[in-house]
C-alpha cells in the first residue's frame, strides 16, 4: 500500500451529513402572503393591514369592547392557519382602543397553539392569563363552554362565486336533482349568495345552510353574520349546528330521513375527519370543494364499518382508558363520571387520561388499555385511526354505551353530542354486574372468535373453585387461579398484561438458557457519600494520616 492511500484510508469517515450556517438558522415563513391570499384575495398585497383588519372585523370587535367595558382581560384565540394575522389584529385593537381617552384601559393576550381542538373555546388557557372574555378567530363549532363569554370573529374568507359555481355545474348536470349547500363557518355567508346564482341557472331542489345562531349562550355573540341575511329565506330543518333554509315559501319541513335518502350535499372546503363522517351519514352523497386549490373531491370517505368492529373490541375489553380531549365543553364532567359508573356497573376497569393532541407515542405509553373512549369535540377532536396506526381501538362514549348494552345492538348513526349521549344512558341504563345471572356466562370475542376470560374483571369471584390458603398464607392478598391473578377479590388486568408480555423486565432474556441462574446476584451495599467525598475517600484519606 503506497503512503497516498495509507493517507487516504486513516481519514475518518464522514458520519453525518453537510452542514453549514443555514442549517442552524430558523426557518423563514416566506409563504405568508401565499398563504394570506388564499382567504384575503389576489388584491389584499396592497393593502394588507387594511384587509386582516376588515377580515376579522376589528372594527365590531372595538364597538363590542366600548359597550361593554367589563371586560379588561381579553384573550385573541387565532388556530395555527391565522396566527400569523395575531401581530396585527393585536395592534388594530390598541391603536383604535387608545383613541377615545375614556376608553378604559385593557390587556390583550394571544393564544395559539391550543391545548385542544382549534374549533373550541380554549378556555384552560384563558384561566392562565386570567382573561375575563375570549375572542375566537377562525371557523368554530359553537359548542356551548363552561364558563367564559365568548365573541366569534369567524372571517369573510375570499371566494371567486363564478369559479365556484361552474365547478357546481361541471358536477351535477342534472338540474332537478335534490342539493344541500353547506361550508365552514367562515365561508357559510357566501351559501345565500351562491344559492341565488344557481337558482338563476334553472337548479330547483336545492336548500343551504346557515349557522344557528341559537346554540350560541347568552354570553356569546358572532360578529361578521347579520349582514348577508337573506329575510325571504326559509327555515325547514336543523343539520348538527346549521339551519337549512330555502327561498321557496310553499316548502314544507325537512326531517333528517329524507335529508338522507334523497340529497347530495355540495361541501365547501374540506372538513375535519369526525365532522366529514357526521356529514357522510346524513347525505346520500358527498361533495367536497377545496378553495384552495379550486378543486373537487369525490371520496374515499371515513365509514362506519370500522366503528362497528371496535364496538364488539370494547364488548369484550377488560380494561378503558377514558381520553378526554377536551375541558371546555359542557356536561364533560357529567359525562365522565357517567361513564366510569357504566363501566364499573359492567365489572369493567377504567382509567383516566387528560390528554391534549394525542397521538400515537403518547398512547402508546399505556399497554395495559385494551380500547380508548374518547371525549372530544365532535368537529375536530375525536380520532378516527382511519390507517391504523394507533395500537388500541379508539371508540366514542355513544359507540360505549353501545356495547355495554346486553344485547349487541347497532343504529348506524354518529352520536358526538355529550347531551345525546347522556340521554341515552339515562333511557338505557344497564343493569349492574351483580344482579346478573349469567355472570358465569362464557364470553368470545366476535373479532377473534377466541374465548375471553379477562371481560369482566371486577366481578364478584366467590363462585369460583379456588384452592384455600395454608395457614402461614392467610394473610395474603394476591392469589394465583388458573394462571391469572387476583388481588383482593378481583382480577388483575394488569398483572395478567405482564404475565403475557414477552420482555418482562432485565434478565427475562436468559430464563430459556440451561444455565440461567433463577437467586441472581447476591445484594451488597453499595457506595454511599458524595461525589466529592465518598465514604471509602474519607476512611483511605484516615489511614494515611
């Protein structure tokens, strides 16, 4: 080997890749006024403190704070598509506030990154800057909250109505067939708009829908409504937190039904997946307009087969992690406690988990769970897994109640309301564990086919064979029975999970080697003392002097 490539070769390999200054270096949001343009216009650049101020309505915003000079401590909750519109808004507010010298003086807090669902009042973070009112930005569910009076600033997003309907008629070719026009909140006031358009080019079935304002409390008002009221309008039925209306006079009540089995719906912008699969349930077909990109979107969409296959996962489930994805929303204590006395009613055990965003890792961190039920907001927080991708089925509270019911029923229909869902408890309450017959029973899971011993493992075991304790053993509380545990009179899910796990801990990996040693190391008493003055430093440092 010559010197050159003895030279060659001692060079240490390179173990990571290139690297230079802009690699440390944040990154810059060059996109923003892309992304503002999307739902201010091609012509906002312009003028663009101007156009967010008229977007979010800064001017009612400072009209409602002169009536009602309460509230001092205001929170501006924005989700993540507008955040960057906050600096601004912000900045509108004190200058048009601080012009009038009687104004009283008020602090404004930004929110973003909410603990929960965007669409939700985030109310947790509120109390942490002690706010005393909350403005929502951004499209929202208008689910009732807790506490805190609310005023939603929901945008006017910008639409091109031409482009819109001509992709509308690219669609649906025939003219008497029977159309249901909805779209987020922000872009709901454009439907009455868009609805006489297509009526002026000979559509004749067709009704859209408006947010009702009566879900709202009391203490909430929504800015940016009442100027695109159509007063010829029609009410003929309610769709979750929308009302249908329609121009016709002679036109008679929708129910839900026929809502189903006859009308398309024609969405504008993409849903999230919970509220996407409410929507796919109560139309006969679905239609998905991204303004965006000026797209159609014809499916796949979520179904409900998946949700039946882990109803019978949850009949036969040992152990429930209730996940609550949501403080903010009414009757979420009620429904909690609700559900822990069905659960343990049915000899079923639970555990309670707040969690904000969860995801897999976060889950994935609770092996002894065998279904999650989750309470979430029914627009945006509730995880559907359509990929499979968590480790344990994700159900709702209706889909519990469900499948605690003895006989094994199934409506077809996607309950998300907290009220429902409690309603229904209360009609269908089950019977507990103890007055049960059939306690005995042998249960198989409808999935797997195999038998299930661990279903129910807060039942009352005295009817079962087990062998009386020794003398010297009549004080302990943990037995051994057909190789499963039990721990006070009840069966241990939790240790049963760690007798089938195939890593139980150091050392499980050599009990199949003829030579594993079962006493293990002998225990001896280690260093004690400080780093900088051990014991034995002390006794050596002795012994030389």
């Amino acid at each position: 080997m010559s010197s050159e490539e003895i030279a060659t070769a001692s060079v240490a390999p390179a173990l990571s890749t290139a690297q230079n200054e802009d690699t440390f270096g944040l990154q810059k949001y060059d996109s923003v006024a892309i992304e503002r343009a999307c739902y201010l216009g091609p012509h906002a650049a312009s003028d663009e403190r101007n156009s967010v101020g008229n977007y979010h309505a800064v001017d009612e915003i400072v009209d409602f704070l002169k009536q009602n000079e309460k509230y001092r401590n205001i929170t501006l909750q924005f989700p993540d598509s507008l955040i960057q519109d906050s600096s601004i808004v912000v900045q509108l507010l004190q200058e048009k506030l601080n012009m009038d010298s009687g104004t009283v003086k008020r602090r404004f807090w930004a929110l973003a990154d909410t603990a929960y669902s965007a669409c939700c009042v985030d109310e947790v973070a509120a109390e942490h800057a002690k706010g005393d009112l909350v403005i929502h930005f951004g499209d929202a569910c208008f689910k009732a909250v807790q506490s805190l009076p609310v005023v939603y600033s929901l945008g006017r997003p910008y639409l091109d109505l031409e482009e819109v309907a001509k992709k509308f008629s690219g669609i649906f070719d025939d003219k008497c067939r029977k159309i249901c026009l909805l779209a987020d909140a922000p872009h709901t006031y454009i439907l009455s708009s868009l609805y006489e358009k297509l009526e002026e080019e000979g559509y004749e079935n067709l009704i859209y829908g408006v947010v009702d304002e009566i879900l709202v409390a009391d203490t909430s008002v929504i800015l940016q409504q009442k100027n695109d009221d159509n007063h010829s309008a029609k009410r003929i039925g309610n769709l979750g937190n929308r009302v249908l209306m329609t121009n016709k006079r002679d036109s008679k009540a929708l129910e839900e039904d026929i809502i189903r089995e006859e009308f398309a719906l024609f969405h504008i912008t993409i849903p999230q997946d919970p509220h996407l699969l409410f929507l796919v349930t109560k139309f006969e077909s679905v239609i998905l307009y991204d303004p965006k990109d000026n797209t159609i979107t014809e499916g796949p969409y979520p179904s409900l087969m998946k949700r039946y296959k882990n109803m019978h996962v949850a009949r036969t489930a040992g152990c429930i992690g209730i996940l609550v994805n949501t403080l903010s929303l009414r009757n979420t204590k009620e429904m909690i406690n609700t559900l822990v006395k069905l659960i343990r009613d049915n000899g079923k055990k639970h555990y309670l988990f707040v969690v904000g965003k969860p995801n897999v890792a976060k889950l994935a961190n609770f092996e002894p769970v065998d279904i999650w039920c989750i309470l979430g907001c029914g627009q945006a927080g509730i995880i559907l897994d359509q990929y499979n991708e968590f480790y344990k089925p994700i159900i709702t509270p209706y889909e519990l109640t469900m499948a605690l019911k003895e006989e094994v029923t199934w409506t077809g229909q996607w309950v998300v309301d907290f009220e429902k869902v409690l309603n229904e408890i209360a009609v269908n309450e089950t019977e507990p564990c103890e007055e049960r017959n059939e306690s005995d029973e042998p249960e198989f899971d409808a999935v797997t086919g195999k038998y299930v011993s661990t279903s129910r493992p807060l039942r009352h075991i005295q009817h079962l064979e087990i062998e009386g304790p020794k003398e010297t053993e009549s004080r302990s509380l943990i037995q051994k029975v057909n190789g499963g545990v039990i721990i006070k009179g009840t069966v241990s899910t939790a240790a049963a999970s760690i007798q089938n796990r195939e890593w139980t801990g150091l050392g499980s990996d050599f009990t199949a080697q003829d030579d594993y040693e079962e006493e293990g190391a002998t225990v001896q008493e280690g260093i004690s003392g400080v780093a900088s003055s051990y014991e034995f430093d002390k006794l050596n440092s002795r012994n030389q002097s």
